[in-house]
C-alpha cells in the first residue's frame, strides 16, 4: 500500500509540474514550456496514474495481499488437511489476524519470500509420498533450498503410524524450509490418524499466533446412527477375501447430502453392540444421495491370527441387519467429478469400483458420457464387483469404453496397469481431449503401477502438470 501511495504521489507531482509549466510557457517558444512539451508532460503524468492503478489492480497471485497477513497452506489428498487448514484460517480471523488460504499447488518460493508468517498442514499418502497436488511443488521447489530468511514457519504432519514412514512428507517439508533459512514459530506438530491430542496442542500453537485465548477444541464432526439396510455378498467363489455390499439408510434425511469423491468414516464396534472402538475407518461412498441410502463396498480383512478386522469385521459379519452404525461423511474435494463435461478416464481395482461407481453415477446422471472405464479383479465368472453394472452403463452408451482386466486369466494383460500400456495411442488422445484421470483401488502394485504407465506414455511434466491442476486424482488405500 504505501508503494502504491508513493507511485501515486509521483504520477501527481508531474502533473502538477505540468501545469505550472503551462502558466509560464511562451507561446511562440518551442522548448521546455511550450504546449506541445506540456501537453506531453501531462500525458505522460496521466499514463504513469493510470499504470500505477492498473498494476495494483493486477496484482500477482505471488503477492501478499497484506504484509501482516499469514498464509495458511494445504497440502491434501482426501481433504482432511483441508478441513484442517480452514480451521486453522478460522482462528487466526478470530484474533484479527488477515489470512490468506491456499492450496499448496497455489504456492510458489517467490510468494513464500515475500510472507512473513505461513503455517502448512501437510497430509502424507501411501508410503511416505506427496499429496498428489503436491507433486509439482515437491518436484520444482524443494529441490533444493530457496532464500526464505525472512519467513517464520510452523508445519501441522498429518499420517498414520501403521505405515513405516510417518508424516514423511510434513516432515520433508519442514526440513526443507529450516534448510531454505525459514524460522519455525514451534516445533512440528505430527498427528497419528487425527489423534485429538494432537490437534488440540497444534490449536494452541495457532491461538498464540492469533493472540486468542479460550476458544473451543477442534473436534471432528459427531457421528449420526445410520441403519444396516443391506448386505450382499459380490464374489462368491472367489480366491480373494469375501467382499460385500453393503447399504446404509440414515435416521433423518438431511443426512442424505454428499458428492460422489466422498468418504464415509464409520466408527465400528467390536462383537456386541455396546463395545465401540476409537480408530475410525474411512470407506469411498460408492452411490448418490438420491439413491437413498450410502453403499460402501467392504472386502473382509484379517489379522496375522486370523481374526477379522475391526472395521471389515463389523460390517461385514458381526452387525446384523437393522443394526445401528455410527458413520459421518467426510467431503472429499481431492476426488469429486470435473465440474465441466470433458472426457473421464477411471481406473481402478478391487474395492476401488466404490469411489469409481459414484462418478459414474454422477456423471451419467449429468448427460455426461465420455467416459473410459479400466476395471481389474482375478476371475470373470466370480470377482464381478459390480461389474454387470459397468456391462449395463456401456451398452446404454452412459460408458464410451469399458476395459475390463482378469489377472489370472491373461499372460500378458493382467493388471490394469498393462492395458493402459497397451493403450498408449488411445491415451494419449484421451488426455490431448482434455481428460481428468481418476484412480481409485490398492497402493500396492496398482496405483504406482498406473502411475508409471502415465509418466513412460505422458511425460512427467504432463503427469505433474495434471496432478497441479487437478486432472490425476486419486483415492488410494
């Protein structure tokens, strides 16, 4: 502001140099106040006016809007860290504090030189890897280390201790501004699968910053009773663990309200009813609100001792028809369906259809029909996860193209991750078309395997570049 003051004040002073050359001006001389230099003086005092203002109204995304403000970026896959991060911005505008907000595809080192304060809240997926909109960042700004010195910095790592490493790239991220010379305003805040306790110390850090005291705990919203309205085994028969349909009707209406890329976290129970657990379990939404009813599809888990797991095992087998199930949908903005009608290329495995058939559904309930479909399980006859559904939609032309893939059927095609490769041309023009690619299914072997396929077909700078802009989605478990 005080530079755009000062330009201003320049753009006045000629013009008022301008004019009082104008007053003393001869008029038969022809030098530095004749009417014609005068008249070019002004002109030029209007134009530098008028470019100061045209400037400051185009202002640079890499720009702070304010040098007291604080930027709060997320970095997240299943959008929980942007839950997260909008919170965060809600207590800092509690205590007066300016924010800006952005998804850390948004973010550049340029913009980061120029903040004083930013607080990250950094999700990590599968093994320790990126969001995937985090990739590009990832990938051309902590390569090495930026001139960040005038940054005071503060990192919320967001994983799960069942995978070997931990919060990884919360982590990576924080030693990657330390190295570019930023300040931490406190230590890394790492939080285990939502752990409250964590969160609460990482609230108290926020509302030091923000000067605020005695504001409420951050708390995940409460679970609603859902009722067991149906269970069906989908592949009878099969080598692979059971795996089941299942239906859930909420107690009030209201509830029937998400968008198909959504998560159903469900808080299970052990064998009797009034024993629940803590850890939550999360399951893509596989149907639409107006169908009534949230479909999940739940394949049986087991333990090194056999027993089933909490989660798998409560739906699948010791709930009953009836039965009440605590469960609360999680917006998923990381996975929703284009807003627009461009092309659709879904991939996926196993209980993967979940998350694939809801924007199929979605899609298909839009008029939008240019969609490509590559579905993998083991054996046709019996690992048909709602696959007749898939056979339905394409001969209704709601599908282009259906590929369907059987491991244990082909020597050469077996995964899914193979016909992509064999259909390199085809995806090629698909993605030329201007397609978003969804992959929904397992983080073993399926999902980097497909992404390797994209990156050897594409490039990795078109692979980047889609995952930036939000076309290569992914929900992968």
């Amino acid at each position: 502001m005080r530079a755009l003051l000062g330009q201003l004040a320049i753009g006045l002073a000629l013009l008022v140099v301008a004019a009082c050359c104008w007053r003393l001006q001869a008029p038969a001389s022809i030098g530095v106040g004749s009417p014609r230099n005068v008249a070019a003086a002004g002109a030029i005092a209007l134009a530098w006016i008028g470019f100061t203002v045209r400037m400051a109204a185009r202002r640079t995304p890499d720009e702070p809007h304010d040098a007291g403000g604080i930027l709060v970026v997320h970095a997240s896959q299943t959008g929980f860290a942007t839950e997260l991060a909008m919170k965060t911005a809600d207590e800092l505008r509690a205590g007066g504090k300016p924010v800006d907000i952005r998804g850390i595809d948004d973010v550049t080192p340029a913009m980061l030189a120029q903040a004083t304060r930013a607080l990250f809240v950094a999700s990590t997926t599968g093994e320790g890897d990126a969001p995937d909109a985090a990739t590009a960042f990832r990938q051309r700004a902590m390569r090495a280390p930026a001139a960040l010195g005038g940054l005071a910095y503060g990192v919320l790592a967001l994983g799960d201790r069942d995978y070997d490493d931990f919060c990884a790239f919360g982590r990576e991220l924080d030693a990657w501004l330390r190295a570019s010379g930023a300040t931490p305003l406190f230590d890394r805040v790492d939080v285990d699968n939502g752990d409250e306790g964590s969160l609460r110390h990482w609230q108290h850090q926020v509302a030091h910053v923000a000067g605020t005291t005695g504001l409420a705990d951050w708390r995940r919203p409460a679970y609603q009773p859902w009722r067991l309205v149906e269970r069906r085994l989908l592949n009878p028969g099969s080598a692979g663990g059971p795996c089941f349909h299942v239906a859930l009707a909420p107690s009030d209406e209201t509830h029937l309200a998400w968008d198909a890329g959504d998560i159903a976290e469900v808080g299970p129970r052990r064998h009797r009813a009034d024993e629940a657990t803590h850890p939550h379990r999360e399951y893509s939404i596989a149907s639409l609100p107006t169908d009534g009813a949230i479909h999940l599809v739940v394949r049986q888990m087991r333990g090194e001792d056999g027993d089933l797991g909490i989660g798998s095992g409560w739906l699948t087998e010791h709930a009953a028809i009836g039965d009440t199930i605590d469960l609360r949908v999680r917006r998923n903005a990381g996975f929703h369906a284009p807003a627009d009608d461009r092309p659709l290329l879904l991939v996926g495995n196993g209980t993967g259809i979940a998350g694939l058939r809801a924007l199929l559904k979605a899609r298909i309930a839009q008029g939008r029909y240019r969609n490509w479909m590559v579905f993998g399980e083991r054996h046709s006859a019996v690992d048909r996860l709602h696959v007749d559904e898939l056979v339905q939609w394409h001969a209704e032309g709601g599908i282009e193209r259906l590929d369907l893939v059987w491991s244990r059927e082909s020597a050469t095609e077996r995964y899914v991750q193979d016909r992509l490769r064999a259909s390199a041309e085809a995806l090629r023009g698909f993605v030329a078309d201007g397609a978003s690619i969804h992959v929904c299914g397992s983080l073993a072997g399926m999902a980097p395997g497909v992404d390797a396929v994209l990156r050897a077909t594409l490039g990795d700078v078109t692979v980047d570049e889609l995952a930036s802009t939000g076309r290569y989605r992914r929900d992968v478990y």
